[in-house]
C-alpha cells in the first residue's frame, strides 16, 4: 500500500482537486459573493485543466503499482475509482460553472454530487474491507486516512 501512497503522492492530479478545494473556499471567504462568483470563473478551468492533464498519467503510475495482498488491490482500485470519477465529474463541473447565470448554484450542485458520490465509495469501500483480513484491514484503514485525509 506504500508504493500506491507513492504513486498518488507523486502525482499531479491530487494536488490540483485540493486547489479547486481551496479555491471554493477563498471564493467562499469573499465579503461579496459576486468577487467570489468571479474568483471562481476566473481560476476553476486552470485547475481543471491541469488536473485532466495530469490524469493520464496519474492513472497509469497507480495501475502499475504491483500489488501482493487483497488490502493492496482494495487500496488500488479505490484510488484509481478516486481518479476516474474526478475525470469525469470535474469537466462537468467547469461546464456547469460556465453556463450558470449564477455561480453559486453550479457550486452547491457540485457539492451534492460530490458528497453523493463520497457516500457512494465509503458504502463501496466497507463492504470490500469487510472482506480483507485484520491485519489488511488496518493497513487499509491507516493508508486511506494518510491519504485522504478521511
């Protein structure tokens, strides 16, 4: 499970979502909502972007991790279902961002998407760790949270 962590770490792709994370709340933190709405317009689609270059590549680093253990073939296809779903709801975001009249809107309806989907792969996620052994259970658990955060 390290050299998967190492691979993400490596990458170009996480950095990127953490911006666009970082850039919702700077937006957010605006005393006007209209210099917010802006910020957002203005820096969502160089994230975005960088993010759909670096995918590519991001997804091969962590497909060629060689795994021996149940726990290490979770952990990968998690992250590269991380990667993969972020590949497609991220464009859709920008989109939404861009045909909104109003900003704010695109943003909440990314934000229930997002959080659907995060109830989504933690149904997915406990059901395969039920599945592993103790040991690989608690590798797994430890792996995520150092590199997720959650």
């Amino acid at each position: 499970m390290t050299a998967i962590r190492k691979a993400i770490d490596s990458g170009r792709a996480g950095p990127n979502v953490s911006a666009i994370y970082d850039l919702l709340n700077r937006a957010g933190e605006e005393k006007s909502a209209t210099k917010g709405a802006a910020l957002i317009r203005k820096e969502l689609p160089i994230y975005i972007d960088r993010f759909l270059r670096a995918y590519p590549t991001d997804r091969a680093r962590v497909s060629a991790v060689k795994v021996k253990t149940l726990g290490g073939r979770v952990f990968r296809q998690l992250a590269l279902r991380i990667l993969s779903d972020w590949s497609k709801e991220l464009p859709r975001f920008r989109d939404d961002v861009a045909r909104s009249a109003i900003t704010w809107f695109a943003v909440v309806r990314f934000g229930k998407r997002n959080n659907a989907s995060e109830r989504q792969s933690t149904r997915q996620l406990k059901r395969l760790v039920a599945k592993l052994p103790a040991a690989q259970r608690k590798a797994l658990m430890l792996a995520i949270k150092q590199t997720y955060g959650v």
